[in-house]
C-alpha cells in the first residue's frame, strides 16, 4: 500500500506558476498504472501561464473560485467540478477569488512528463 499525506508532500512551482505537490508519479513511487496526481493550488487573483500538454489531463476542484481556459472556451470552476482537458489544447486557469487559494487535483494520463508540457 502506498499511503501519503499532502501536508508531508514538498511544495515546488510549477512551469505554468501553479505550486505544485506530486501525489503520486511512477517515476517517484515505482506505480505502474501511467497515471500520475498532483495537488495543485493558485493564490488568490493569480493566474498560471497559457500552456499546451501533450497528454490528457483531468482536474478537480476541492477549494476556491475560478475560471478554467481551454482554447476559445471558459468554465466556472468550484468545489467539486470536474474538468477533463484533451491533449494539444492550449489551456490556463485563474483563481477569481481575491482571497483564496483555488486549490485542485490534476490527474495526467500518461504520466505528467515536463518534455510534453510547454508554453502556448
């Protein structure tokens, strides 16, 4: 059984400006599935940077308020929604709290790998 906790996690920056918790990678944890879940959270205001990711991604919200881009779409984000982002589209997503942290989980399938994430 592989068993973590997010407080206990390391906290690093993410390319797109997210901070970023690696739950669970394959290439940390010796998981073999090819998915991997990361904890994500953006301050209050912010934005991340536009970007394209060649694998597919879901996210799910567990806290705050925000507006997810996908090419020419925009969707309300809040606690419980769920998104699922195709591979090759140009995305970014922005907390519209001035207060919160939105704060969600990316699940990528493949495994997030950084060569396939670049900016748009």
């Amino acid at each position: 059984m592989l068993h973590k906790r997010a407080a206990s996690l390391p906290v690093f920056i993410a390319s797109d400006g997210c901070q970023l918790s690696e739950v669970i990678h394959p290439q940390n944890d010796g998981t073999t599935w090819g998915v991997s879940l990361a904890r994500a959270s953006l301050p209050p205001g912010r934005a991340t940077r536009p970007h394209v990711l060649d694998f597919a991604e879901i996210y799910y919200v567990l806290a705050g308020q925000g507006v997810m881009h996908l090419e020419q779409e925009s969707a309300p984000l809040g606690p419980d929604s769920c998104l699922y982002l195709p591979p090759g589209a140009r995305q970014w997503v922005q907390n519209t709290s001035p207060d919160q942290p939105l704060v969600f989980l990316c699940i990528c399938h493949p495994a997030y790998d950084p060569a396939g994430d670049r900016p748009a």
